[in-house]
C-alpha cells in the first residue's frame, strides 16, 4: 500500500502507478448477493447448471458492474492519503469491460494516478479531482476483465 501524507503528495504522484492488490476470488455466493441487489439474474450469472451446458465459459460469470463496484475496496487496499477526510465517487470518464471474470477465478487491481487537479466543495474544504486507471486482472488471463478511468474526489 502506498500511503501520501497529504493531497499535495497525493497530486505530485500523477502520471506514476499506485500499485496493485491482492488476487481475491470471486465466488458463487458473491455473484448471488450482487444480482439480488441489482435485479440482475440473468442465467449466465445465477444458474450454474445452465452456465456449464449453454455458456462458452462453461460455468457462471460475474457481472461486469460487480468487477466495477470492487473499485473502492481494491482502491483502499492500494493507496491511502493520511490527510484525506473524505472521499466521493465521482464518476467514470471511460468504462469497458473486456474479458469474462469466471466464478472461482481470482482477480486484483492494477491502478495508476492520471492526474489530479484542485476542487473545492465549499470555502473552507480543500481537495483534489482524481483520475484513477484501473484495470482489474484474471488470474492466468493476458487480457483485463475491465478497464475504467474512475473520478473520486477527495477532501482534506
């Protein structure tokens, strides 16, 4: 994990990677409580049988949304900015989702700081606009399961 002590730290790193986490695996049960609270349960995801006759991957997939929503846990395991006194997801400039992520497949986050510039939410907060590269990795696989230039801004 890469710590900064401040938002000024934080900036001066743009351009630089922030590092890696952990593989973790993506089980069954996960993929489950992801599509109970989406609403999601198309087959591909939810029923395994089906998964192993019908599907190319031959077993359940997770959604892509669900890779995508493990950004703000992956992004803690990553880096941590001492001073910050809070974060907000701002939003995405650039999503895709380029390769299945199998259930029992293990995957982690690659991130980079693009850059971060000045934001002020009021006269009396000081923070930073950052712009993370994430790219998520199966295990064993060449190709990201996802990429995504993901926006939160951070206040000290």
């Amino acid at each position: 994990m890469q710590t900064f002590a401040n938002l000024d730290e934080f900036a001066a790193h743009a351009g630089q990677p922030l590092g890696e986490t952990d593989y973790m695996t993506i089980t069954q049960e996960m993929v489950n409580l992801f599509a109970q609270a989406t609403g999601d349960h198309q087959w591909i995801h939810t029923d395994p049988e089906r998964a192993a006759r019908e599907s190319p991957y031959r077993t359940p997939i997770a959604h892509g949304f669900l890779t995508l929503s493990l950004a703000p846990k992956l992004m803690a395991e990553i880096y941590r900015v001492e001073s910050v006194k809070m974060g907000i997801n701002y939003g995405a400039n650039k999503i895709r989702f380029t390769n299945a992520v199998p259930v029992g497949s293990r995957l982690r986050m690659k991130a980079w700081l693009h850059h971060a510039e000045p934001q002020h939410a009021n006269e009396g907060s000081r923070g930073v606009r950052a712009i993370v590269e994430c790219a998520f990795e199966v295990e064993g696989e060449t190709k990201p399961a996802c990429v995504a230039e993901l926006i939160t801004l951070l206040f000290e």
